[in-house]
C-alpha cells in the first residue's frame, strides 16, 4: 500500500495525465493513529464506472483533482489499470 499525501497525490494525477494514463480511482485514508489507518469511504472516488467512460484521461484527471483539493488531511492510495 503506497499512501500519498494531498500534495503528492495531485502530482501525481498531472504526472499521469501528461503521460496518457488512465486511472480508475483512488481511496482515502486518514493519516495513521497508532496502528490504525482508516478508509474514509466518503471521500473515495470511483472513476471506472460507466458515468466516466466517455471522459478523457484530462476530463478525469480534473475530476480527480477537485475531489482531492476539497478534502483536508487524507492520504490517497491510487487504482490504475
């Protein structure tokens, strides 16, 4: 499992869409307490499904961008193809 922070997972969506990669969407995780890291299911996205198919890898790459600027304080974890 490889959680990015906000700033790190925004680059990394603009390192994907320069590169034509097509995600399928990203989960969202509060940072670690102790031991425990938890999914915020709320703030996941899913991308795949057949809302987003007719969508450009830039189209999707935007959506993925506003979503995570509007949370504070998660770690993202990425679904590629």
């Amino acid at each position: 499992m490889l959680l990015l922070p906000r700033d790190v997972a925004l680059e990394f969506v603009t390192d994907c869409e320069r590169n034509g990669i097509r995600l399928l969407g990203f989960d969202a995780f509060e940072p670690p307490a102790s031991d425990t890291i938890r999914c915020r299911l709320e703030e996941c996205l899913d991308v795949s499904t057949k809302d987003y198919w007719d969508y450009s890898v830039p189209e999707l790459c935007d959506v993925m961008r506003d979503h995570i600027r509007s949370t504070d304080n998660l770690l993202f974890e990425f679904v590629m193809p």
